[in-house]
C-alpha cells in the first residue's frame, strides 16, 4: 500500500489579501464609466495568477478524482472523461459566446444543439429533447411538470407519484416538490411487484418513476406489463435515466415503454460531475408531450436555425437561456466520438466489468438477490457487523488504497449496503487490485478501519453538518463567523 495524500497548508485566497481590484482602477477607465456602475464594495481577492495557480494545485492534491484513480461511487458512473471533450468546449467559438447574442449569429451553437437533441432522442427512443435542465434531479422536476401539465390539459387532477422503494432520493423529492404526494411500493426480489403495482394504482395516479436496470443493477423485467399496467390506469411512466449506461444499443426507455426519461449527461455521457454542478439533465418525450416542453425549441427551416418561444402548452423555461452549453458540447463531441456502436461498446464493457468485479467480492460479503447483474452491484456489509465494523469504515480504509469509496447506505432495501459500479472505462489490472484490497481489509484489525483513513489528507469529516451547514461564499464565512466586513 503505497497511497498518500498531499497534505498543504492552504489559506483560504482571501485570506492576509487585499481585496477589490475594482480600487486600482486607473484614472481614465473610472473617468469614463458611469457613476452606477462603479461598485466600491466587490470583494474578490487580489492575487496574481502564479498565486491562484498554486492555491488550486496544491487543493487538488488533496482531493480525489475520477483522473487520480478508480472510482466506484454506485449509481454516480464516474466514468474517465476524455480531455479532448475539454478541449473542443474551450474552443473560442464555444466558451466566448454571449447567449444574447443574435440567433443569426450562433448558428453552429443551435446546431450543435440540435444534433445533441437528435441523438438523444435516437439514444433515448424518444420523439423529443429538452437541452435546459441542470442535473438529472432537475430533470425529474421538470418531467414532474410536464406530467402535470399533462393531466391538467385533459382537464383532470391527479395527485399521485409511485415509486419503487428502491428509488433514489431526487425521484421522491421532484415528485414532492411540484406538489405530488408519494407512494413507495414495496418490492419483491428486489424488483416491482407487479400485484402491489396494481393494488396501488388508480385514477389518482399521475406518473410511476422507475429506473431500468434500477439501482441494485437489476434489469426489471416485468417492464413491458408495467406500462400496459401505468398507461392503461391513464397515467404516465418516467424513465430516472441515471443507469442508461447499462442499456445503449441494447435497448431504450422509449422501446421500453417510457413517456419521459432524463438523461445525465455528467453519468453516461462522460462530461465532468463537477461538485454538484454544472451539469446537464436534458428531459426526452414521446410525441404527445412534445408541446408541454420548456421553450424556447430549438426549430430548423429552410436551413436556418431559430428559437420558438410561441409554445402556449409549454411549462416555461426551467433554466436561463439554453442550459449549460459547454457542457452540452462536451457531450455531444462525446457522442460523436464513440457512435452508436462505440456507445453499444460503452454498456456491453460496464456490464461486463461489473459482473467480473462482482464475481471476485460476492463471497466476501453477502449479496442478496443473486444472479446477473448490469452495471452496478450491491453487497451488504452485514458481515462486517459482527466484528465491529460499518460498511463506512470499509468505505473509508479504501482510501488507504487509493480507491474512491462507494456508494454506501444506498439503496435503503439493503443492510449496511455498499454499491460498486466500476464502469467501462477501467482495466482488468484496476479491478483486479481494486478486489485485492477488499480481501486484505477484510482480514485487518477492527480499529483500524474504524479510525480509516490514514493516508488521506484529512481524516472523517462531519459529513452530514457539511451537508446541512454549507458556506459556499467569503461573504457567507464572514457572516457566519460574524466579523464584520472591513475593507481597506
Ligand atoms: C444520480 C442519480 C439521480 C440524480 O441525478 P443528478 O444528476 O445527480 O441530479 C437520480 N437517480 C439516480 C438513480 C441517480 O443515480
């Protein structure tokens, strides 16, 4: 074991800085700016680049990446993300764009757009794609208002949302957020339960959100009577997209069935996670949801590309302007990079490593519902219980190793869960000493995983009051920390 953390000591940038560059404005450019537009109080740390660089470095040494390592994290598909993807959104033509800028004027920017629709729509088997939402829970919420809008334009209510409870937390949450209630359906070996599925739909239901294969890597099978089963009731299915990295070429949400998919573009489609965001969580539909998306549409006539604001059925618009470009772009020089078989390549690998990964832990801890898995698998850290151990701690002595931790405690079906997905885009050595370090830990001393890591720049962190407690700005650390805001 040979993992270590950098370790720096890294002041925050404002700190021991002046601050606001806007005071060494020269004389002529003040002179010549309007009044209201000089701001006397823009707090931004004056630092030159050769400081900035290093502040960055150095932090990045002491993270951890899908570029410094393996990186299991289940139902996230931290796939590598090819630089050249990089490259071309950082083009001039892509990053100095203005989004007010005239339609005339972006015309490549509509297309590349445009053709990223289209291929979504072929990947997604659907017959229409919004480019605007942010994330993949974003999405949710914007399907949840198209199927409101849905309902409403035939001029019924329905207050529904059901699930399966191996759902991820955003499904629950978008449904609640535009107003649904929540019915969790209990599963059976693991999948939908088709009798319980019936018992709970009704003339109430609105939409069932599924995810297929769902997040314990299982394919459902009963899908196709589960449509007949949704659709027949009135309502609507959505597809939560975040495991399409299983199914591409082999089949769709749209053969599958589904009216609305999201798809997550920072997952499948190799374009950067980046903390949160930006990502990107363009929304697909059948045809006869098509009106309800967001505007403005992207329309080609006479080989002219233009926007359509005129959409009276539309919910809106869920994000300013066209969504996060730069990350469309990468997406789509991904896509055409890799082609459809490429992409089928892509499903066929994930599937296989994580069947080869699986096959070489299974033994080591428990693994309900057996059998075949897609992308991801899910063990149970149970019997790590009897020796005093939480699948956290085991999480967190991975670190040692040099691997990312996986999804643990998710989904909540399964006691002390722990979700590996490994993804195409590592080799046979990386799982092959990836599994070598589960067998070691699994027979090291108790305490020393419960005190894990010890190589990493900093040891447990509160997870959950930085979840709860976020300070995301100077601004808000100085209010938080109460002091007041002094300037020079
Ligand atoms: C990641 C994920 C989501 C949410 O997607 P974000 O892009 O993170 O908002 C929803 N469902 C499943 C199964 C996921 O893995």
């Amino acid at each position: 074991m040979r993992y270590h953390q950098a370790v720096h000591d890294v002041p925050l940038m404002f700190e021991g800085c002046e601050s606001g560059p806007d005071d060494d404005l020269e004389d002529e450019v003040r002179a010549a700016l309007p009044e209201y537009l000089l701001r006397t109080s823009l707090m931004l740390p004056d630092l030159a680049e050769r400081e900035v660089v290093k502040h960055f470095v150095n932090l990045s040494q002491m993270n951890f990446g899908v570029d410094n390592g393996f990186y299991p994290l289940g139902s996230c598909t931290m796939k590598y993300n090819p630089k050249i993807c990089d490259e071309v959104s950082a083009w001039d033509t892509v990053s100095n764009l203005h989004p007010l800028q005239d339609v005339s004027t972006v015309q490549g920017a509509l297309q590349v757009m445009a053709e990223l629709e289209d291929m979504l729509c072929e990947i997604g088997g659907v017959d229409a794609v919004t480019l605007q939402p942010a994330a993949g829970a974003h999405g949710e919420f914007t399907g949840m208002h198209i199927v409101r809008a849905y309902h409403e334009s035939r001029a019924e209510v329905r207050k529904e949302v059901i699930l399966p409870e191996t759902a991820h937390g955003t499904n629950p949450a978008s449904a609640a957020m535009v107003g649904y209630d929540v019915l969790d359906l209990p599963s059976k070996d693991g999948c939908v339960e088709i009798e319980a599925l019936k018992a709970a739909v009704s003339d109430d239901t609105a939409a069932f959100m599924l995810t297929n294969p769902n997040t314990l890597g299982l394919f459902e099978r009963d899908v196709e009577e589960i449509a007949k089963i949704i659709h027949e009731a009135g309502a609507l299915l959505y597809y939560d997209g975040a495991n399409l990295n299983a199914i591409m070429g082999k089949t769709s949400p749209g053969k599958m069935d589904f009216d609305i998919v999201h798809f997550n573009l920072h997952k499948t489609f190799a374009t950067p996670h980046g903390g949160g965001g930006p990502g990107a969580g363009p929304v697909g539909v059948k045809k006869l949801l098509e009106e309800f998306l967001p505007v403005p549409r992207i329309v080609r006539g006479d080989g002219v590309y233009s926007l359509d604001h005129d959409r009276p059925r539309s919910i809106g618009k869920v994000k300013s302007f066209f969504g996060n470009f730069a990350v469309l772009v990468r997406a789509h020089a991904y896509i055409v990079m890799k082609g459809g078989k490429g992409l089928e390549r892509v499903s066929e690998e994930a599937v296989l490593n994580s069947n080869y990964l699986k096959e070489q832990l299974k033994d080591l801890f428990d693994m309900p519902y057996g059998d075949l898995r897609k992308h991801e698998f899910v063990l149970s850290g149970s019997v790590l219980k009897k020796r005093g151990v939480r699948t956290m701690d085991f999480a967190k002595r991975l670190l040692d190793y040099g691997f990312h931790a996986p999804t643990v405690y998710f989904p909540l079906i399964i006691d002390e869960a722990l979700m590996i997905e490994p993804t195409e885009s590592e080799t046979k050595d990386t799982l092959d000493a990836f599994a070598e370090a589960c067998r070691r830990i699994m027979s090291e001393d108790p305490e020393l995983l419960r005190s894990a890591p010890h190589s990493a720049a900093r040891s447990r962190i509160d997870e959950v009051k930085a979840a709860r407690d976020m300070v995301l700005s100077w601004r808000g650390y100085l209010k938080k920390s109460d002091a007041t805001i002094s300037r020079a």
